[in-house]
RNA sequence: GCGGGAGUGGUGGAACUGGUAGACACGCAGGACUUAGGAUCCUGUGCUUUCGAGCGUGCGGGUUCGAGUCCCGCCUCCCGCACCA
C-alpha cells in the first residue's frame, strides 16, 4: 500500500513522477485536524503528566508577520515534542489586544478600536491555524474582552485594598506624541519604547503598583530560575533591580532646623565628604534655596537644566554643573562645615535626591570639585602608583580617625556601627527598581475602577459591580491632548460615590497593558470562568509554566511585572509558587540583510509571500533549521526553497516504502537499523537542549541513509527502510507537520500522526559494533583502525604500534610514551 | 565608562565531560537523465602545495601526550545599563 486512500494531493511532472503538491496536502489535512483536535488539554479523565508550553501572546496589530513565523515555529516544536513523548501539553494562545496601535488605527480611520482589533484578530486566528500551531483552540482569550479585564480590575481593587496599588504626584515620564505618561521600563534610551520620541518630564497625579516592595524577592527567586532562563536576562533583571547596600547619613543643616538625610555605598569616606550635592529638580533643593542670597541663580540655574533634554543629559561626558546654594552642611563625623550645591548630575528620585560628595574616591564627584574649586581629600590609600583621578576601589582607610587602617568591608561596618551608636545614621539598602506607573491617559484599555468622591476620596468600585466597561467610542474624541478621553464621556465619568452615594468621578485613565499580559497565563486555565480571575486547582495542576518562549524585547518589562503580580498573587494566597515561568526560550529576530525589516528600508519580507511560495512546513523548517533558536536568522543567509526540497525528498520516500505497515523490523537492514536508532537517539537530545536545527539535520542525515538504502542497498522492500521512513515522519511531526502527516498517510497509517508517540529506540542498536580509532604520532593524525568498541587498551596499544603507518611516521626514532584512550585514540610520543 | 555575550570554510552553522575540526545545509563546480532543466539523482568542494606534504577555529602567549574547547594578555563585533552616589 503506497497510495494514500483518500484524496491524492500529489500530482505528476511531465514524465509522470510523482510531485509533492505542498498547497494541496495543507488544504487536505487542516479540516482533518479541526475534527481530531490533537491538541485539545485538559480533559478530566485525561491521565498523561502536564506540561505548560506558552508562547507570548502576540499584539493583533495585522496579519503574522516573520518574527511571529519564527517565534510560534520554536514554541511548536517544543510542545509537539513533548506531545509525542506522552505528555497531557497545554499550549494556548491569545490576544494582548488592548494599546496604543488599535486606538491609533482607529483615530487615523475614524474606526471603532474593537472592531479593528476583532478583524485582525480573526486574521491572525485564521493564520495560525493554516500555520498549523499546534494550539488548543478551546482555550483562546483576549484582553479586550470585558470578560477578561474585568479581572484586571478586581486585581487591582484587590492590591488597592492591600496598599500595593496607590496615586501619588510626582514628575512623570511623558510620551509627546502618544500624550501619556509611560513607566520607567518603557523608557529606552531617554525614548519611548512605542515611537521613538524623546521622553520629557511632567507632573501628575498617577496610579502606581508597589512593585519596590518585592525588589528582594525578585532578586531572591531568580535561584530558582539560575539555567533555566537565559543568563543574559537574569542580568538584566538583576541590573534593574539595581540592589545596593550601604548607609543613610544625617547631616545637620546651618540654619535649619530638620537634618538632611543622603543615601552613600560609602560610608567608609565619610571624612572625605568636602561639599554636600542636592538634585537641582528636588524639592529640597528649592527649600534650601528659598530666602538665600542664590535663589536667583538657583531659579536661573533651574530654568536652564528643564531646557535640557533627556537624551543631552544621558550624556556622560557632559561637564558638570551647578549652583552654590550660600548654604553649608555639617559632616557629622567631624564637624567640618561643607558647602551645598544644586546640581543636575544627582537624581532627585534616586536614594534622597542628595549625596555627601567624596571627590577623592567618586569620579562624578571629583568632576565637579575640579569644576567649581572644591577641596579634595583622600580617605582610602590607592594603590602604589596610582595615576586615576578618583580612587573607588579597595584600600586602607587613612585620615579618618576611628576607622584609619581599616579596609573597606571593615571600615563600613565600623562607620554604620558608629553612626548608629550616635543616632546620626543607619545601614540602608536601596534599589535602582521604581514603582511601576500604570495609569495611562488613552482611550484602549482597562478603565481603572476607582470612584473620586469630595467626601470619601478615593473609592474602589465595589467588586460586585465589576467590570467598568469601556464607554462606546460614539461621540468621543480619541484624539490624543494629554488628559484620558474617557473624561469626555459625561454620562460614564459622573456617578454616585458608592459609599456615599453623593455625586463623584469615576478615574478617567486606563492601565498600562503590561498589567494585562502580567497574569494572563493563569486565565488560559480556565478562560470563561465568571466567578475569579482563574482557578486555583487548576494552577495547582498546571503551573507554573514548564516552558515560555518568546522575544528578548521583554527581558526586563513584562517578564519583571508578571513575576511581580506571581508573588503578589502568591502572597494572596492563591497560587502556590513563586515563579511563573519554569524554563524560558529568547529566541531571536528574523533579519533581512543584516538589519530588521523594515518597510521603509525596503527589505520587508511578507510572509503571506514565504508560504505562498514555498509552502507552510518549508517555512517552519526554514526558521528551525537556520541556526541556534536564540539567534538572530537572516533571512538572506537561509533557504527556504532547499527546505522544500528536502521536504519533498523526505516525501518521497514514503512512496517507495513497499513493505506493510507492522512488518517485523528487527529482520531489517542492520545499518539502516542502527542509523534511524542513532537518529532518533540523537534528534530527542538536541531538541530537549534547544538545538532543534541539529535535530534536523539528524533527520536530514536519516533520508540520506534511507534513500541510499532503497537506491542502492537493500531496496524499498527492506523492513528497516519502513522503519526508517517512519521515524522520519514522526521526527518531522514537530517541524513539518503537513509533510509528516501526508507520509504518515502514504506509509499506511491513520492519522494524526502527532500523537503516536517518539519512536522507542533498542538501547541494543545504539552500541556500535566497530569504531574508528585514531591514531597520531606526535598528536597528528597518521592512521584509522577500525576496532571492537570493546577493545582492551594493550590490544588497542600493540595494533597501533604495529601500523605500517606509525612505523613509517616514526622513521625509527623510539617512543617516550603512548596515551591510548581505548576505543577511539592513540597517541604514541616520540622520544 | 560599567556589565555581559560572541569571533570556526564563499555563506548559515556542527563538534558530549579537552581526544578524527568543518556534521547538516546553502552556494559553487562537474557528471547522469534530458528538447530543456530553476526538477531529480550522483560526485566533488577549508586554504596552500614544488603533490612529499604544510597550514588551518580573531591575535599573542601558557597548561597538556593532545586545546575550537581550559588559563593569562590583547583586538574586533554585538547586546544591556548609562551621572543610581
């Protein structure tokens, strides 16, 4: 049986071979896989053991483009290998369709955001299916949905109870085009992350989440994510956190009554600190300021550093400057009176917003000493010829008194112990981490549940009456002005105070769409559950995520908020675990010529084009097989056209298979026998390691031996060929599925090939009979044996020293030693 | 500046705990079958070569019987953070 029983997708060339008609066969198989849904989890006589594969959900911004292609293929094979080898897989997929691009569209249009979202949705749903993902389309959500942000909201009325979520005035990041303010994490570079304009400052009254008070745990828990997720990004979530450890100093103030506090890592120069640094744009600094002869420079001084724009002040060359404030601090430790500047290289939401500068041992402080004419004493002994300009490495402390002689870890301790003993200060910790900001003044999001009353402040809608959906768009102005346009919807924004029932303001902003994507996982378990936002057995069972993919991009933004919102649900008492996501998979970009596609540079490449050309699998095996999952893939270096070559090639050896399906293999061809055991051997091992491009060319290297076999070996008849081109098409099922299922066919079997299981391997087969052993003379190669992989070392020895090819590279000379590493090399050393 | 990662044929990339460098492909060249071939199949393909061999994993040292792999010092590229006291 070689013709497959149902429709026959393949067509003939001219002289009557068989072609593999790649359209045709994905045509034939995606309404089979809709009836069987392969992939359909979690039914509850279902007993194999659980695995959780997520891809991050994409942004309905249009069709899948190549990046999607490249992201969705890695996350496939990990979920169909684990499907193959007897796991119970959840692999869901949804939509992060609340943001700026759907409100956007819908401005430029004059469009409805949700209908927009809806149409690329059902576009994007369509594609993946074609694309054959191998998701569990009973499980899809969409963060749009009232269904679904109604549970944003009774989270954040949750953490508001808890004092997790609170509003407070401060200067915020201010996007000028988008006309909202952005969290930290979504300023790159002194840019908005969105649109790439630079980032200014502004003050508002916001909604911010208390993430700083889990800045330890976060940085704790990253032991249990230590070689299960990139270094790379345990880096760069460490970096953010941004953890230090030293000392808040008081410093009395000439003139004023409250003491200064500043923030140091370096309490052991204390006796160094020649002049006091308040940030120009803190409050303080104009306090201090305020009746001083410099308050008009200070105001001046001021003006000048607003006109600065971020991306200047990024800048680390910038000269220092600042203003002298005709004011003078006390250092506690000696009584030394110390001028206090205004200066913009201090941050003012950084530890106090003021530093005791030590211009011996900081660099920026020493910049600014040599600047304005400021003493510079040492206080750490640098090293013997030092040529720097500020010392900050170890060294034995020196003009300091009580702690002289001490190095550095002493001379702290001995300085916080004395600071404390004199109430003068403590030992303190501090993070680089700010609270995440998540009020946005957009139309396209969760609207904040929170009621502003004159009499009973700021109220939480109560639960009961959650969701506050989204007023219609009809008669509201999206355009954006810098204040939310839910504002504008008069009849949604005016309500009753529900504890008072006088008439109060619903808060017009909507929230950050990370918080969407910062539990959306936990909903997949149970998405049209009405009565909480997921279930809690089922997180039991499922959670956490055994395997995550996804881009790099999100490093530090949703992967920090969504281990943030873990713990805080953890802390809640409704999930078990602390981390989400077990095992994490950056993968890379999908390049064009060495830089990101863009249309503007003209080198987009659409993938409508790819699969139009070259077919669906070929596609998938292209990204797969191009190199390392993490790297970046050019798509100019790679050949999507030799992938369906191949795949036809692997194709066609399930038409010249000629021996029954259940034939006894074990009669086969022994070294066709041995090469699929290796194969699949080895294919299982590279893909549980991410090296899913070497399990291809394991597969690749098993139709090579298998057509060799049928050409000129054993021939199609051999049972081993049948044993072979099953393994094929069972490997190709996590990368081809289209192909693998139509030799599946073809080989006699019913479908769905997807679930039959990895094939089993006769441990037997894998131990070679012979092996090469190389033999070098001088640690170059002169000679090959073939030997028992048994083969004791004297044999292995003497058979060596016995080469005519030794004896002849030797020339006579005698022999100091022989390594020999039986079964595969010898080295003889001459004398 | 600080931190991290990476440099292997014409190209993408292989190489388990140090043990045959270049698997598997792309490209290229040649051949078979052909009216034709961008189809298919086969062969070759690191560089140099006086055809003996020599040289080869960014560069220079080191450890070792043996180094792409380990150690030290450089160079280049990429990424992250960027005045965080």
């Amino acid at each position: 049986m070689t013709q497959s029983q149902t429709s026959t997708p393949e067509s003939h060339d001219p002289e009557g071979r068989e072609t593999y008609d790649v359209h045709a066969v994905q045509e034939k198989w995606l309404p089979v896989w809709d009836d069987l849904a392969p992939f359909r989890s979690g039914r509850p006589d279902d007993e194999r053991p659980k695995k959780y594969v997520l891809d991050m959900f994409p942004y309905p911004s249009g069709d899948l483009h190549m990046g999607h292609a490249e992201a969705y293929a890695m996350g496939d094979v990990i979920a169909r290998y684990w499907a193959q080898q007897g796991f119970n897989v959840l692999h869901p997929i949804g939509w992060d369709s609340f943001g700026l691009p759907a409100e956007n569209a819908a401005i430029k249009h004059g469009l409805d955001p949700a209908g927009w979202t809806d149409a690329n949705i059902a576009q994007q749903k369509a594609s993946m299916r074609r694309y054959a993902c191998s998701f569990d389309w009973d499980r899809v959500l969409q963060t749009s949905d009232p269904a679904y942000y109604r549970w944003n909201q009774w989270l954040f009325v949750k953490m508001f109870e808890q004092g997790l979520a609170y509003r407070k005035d401060s200067a915020v990041n201010w996007c000028p085009n988008d006309q909202t303010v952005l969290a930290n994490e979504q300023v790159v570079g002194g840019r908005c992350e969105r649109c790439d304009t630079v980032v200014t400052k502004k003050k508002l009254t916001q909604w911010y989440l208390r993430i700083t008070d889990y800045a330890d745990r976060l940085l704790e828990d990253m032991t249990q994510l230590e070689g299960q997720w990139p270094e790379k990004v345990l880096l760069m979530q460490r970096n953010w956190v941004g953890r230090s450890t030293g000392a808040e100093v008081r410093f009395e103030v000439e003139g004023r009554d409250e003491p200064v506090t500043v923030y140091t890592t370096r309490p052991d120069t204390l006796f160094g600190a020649t002049f006091f640094v308040v940030a120009a744009d803190s409050e303080l600094a104009a306090t201090l300021a305020a009746g001083t002869s410099a308050e008009g420079d200070f105001a001046a001084y001021l003006e000048g550093i607003k006109q600065v724009s971020d991306i200047d002040r990024l800048a680390s060359d910038r000269p220092k400057t600042g203003v002298f404030l005709q004011r003078y601090a006390v250092n506690p430790v000696n009584g030394a009176r110390i001028p206090i500047y205004a200066a913009d290289y201090v941050l003012a939401d950084y530890g106090t917003g003021a530093i005791m500068a030590v211009p011996a041992h900081d660099q920026r402080d020493w910049e600014f000493a040599t600047t304005f004419g400021l003493p510079i004493v040492t206080v750490v002994q640098p090293p013997a010829g030092w040529s720097g300009e500020a010392y900050s490495g170890d060294g034995v402390a020196v003009n300091s008194e009580f702690i002289d002689g001490l190095r550095k870890t002493e001379a702290i301790e001995r300085t916080v112990a004395w600071l404390e003993e004199k109430g003068l200060g403590a030992g303190a910790v501090n993070y680089r981490l700010r609270d995440w900001l998540i009020s946005r003044q957009r139309y396209w999001g969760t609207p904040i549940p929170i009621i502003h009353c004159p009499s009973c402040g700021e109220v939480p809608v109560p639960v009961d009456q959650l969701p506050v959906t989204l007023p219609s768009t009809v008669g509201l102005d999206l355009t954006p002005k810098g204040t939310s346009p839910l504002g504008g919807a008069e009849d949604w924004v005016n309500v009753a105070c529900p504890t008072c029932g006088e008439p109060a303001r619903r808060d017009t902003d909507t929230m950050d769409t990370f918080v969407d994507s910062s539990w959306y996982f936990l909903r997949y378990l149970d998405p049209d559950k009405t009565d909480g936002p997921f279930d809690p057995a089922a997180a039991r069972e499922w959670m956490p995520i055994d395997q995550y993919v996804g881009g790099v991009t999100h490093a530090i933004l949703h992967l920090l908020y969504a281990r943030f919102f873990t713990k805080v649900l953890h802390d809640m008492g409704m999930v078990d675990f602390t981390e989400p996501f077990t095992r994490l998979l950056n993968q890379g970009m999908v390049v064009m010529g060495g830089s990101a596609m863009s249309k503007s540079r003209g080198n987009l490449v659409r993938l409508t084009d790819e699969l139009e050309g070259n077919g669906v699998d070929a596609v998938r095996l292209t990204m797969v097989f191009a190199g390392p999952p993490e790297d970046d893939i050019d798509w100019a270096d790679v050949s999507p056209s030799g992938a369906k070559k191949f795949l036809a090639r692997a194709w066609r050896l399930s038409g010249d298979v000629t021996s029954a399906p259940g034939v006894d293999v074990t009669t086969g061809d022994l070294a066709l026998r041995r090469a699929t055991a290796r194969a699949v051997d080895d294919a299982g091992k590279a893909v549980e390691s991410y090296r899913f491009n070497v399990a291809v060319a394991k597969t690749m290297e098993l139709v090579n031996a298998a057509r060799k076999a049928i050409d000129s070996g054993p021939g199609g008849a051999d049972p081993a060929v049948r044993e072979a081109a099953e393994a094929v098409a069972i490997l190709l099922s996590l990368v081809a599925p289209y192909t693998s299922e139509e030799m599946w066919e073809r080989l006699g079997h019913e479908p769905t090939v997807a679930l039959v299981g990895w094939p089993t391997v006769d441990p037997a087969l894998l131990v070679e009979d012979s092996v090469t052993c190389v033999v070098q003379v001088a640690g170059k190669v002169c000679d090959r044996l073939e030997v028992s992989p048994l083969i004791s070392e004297d044999e292995l020895r003497a058979l060596a020293l016995a080469s005519a090819a030794v004896v002849k590279a030797l020339d006579g000379a005698g022999i100091r030693t022989v390594v020999v590493r039986a079964p595969r090399l010898v080295n003889i050393v001459p004398a």
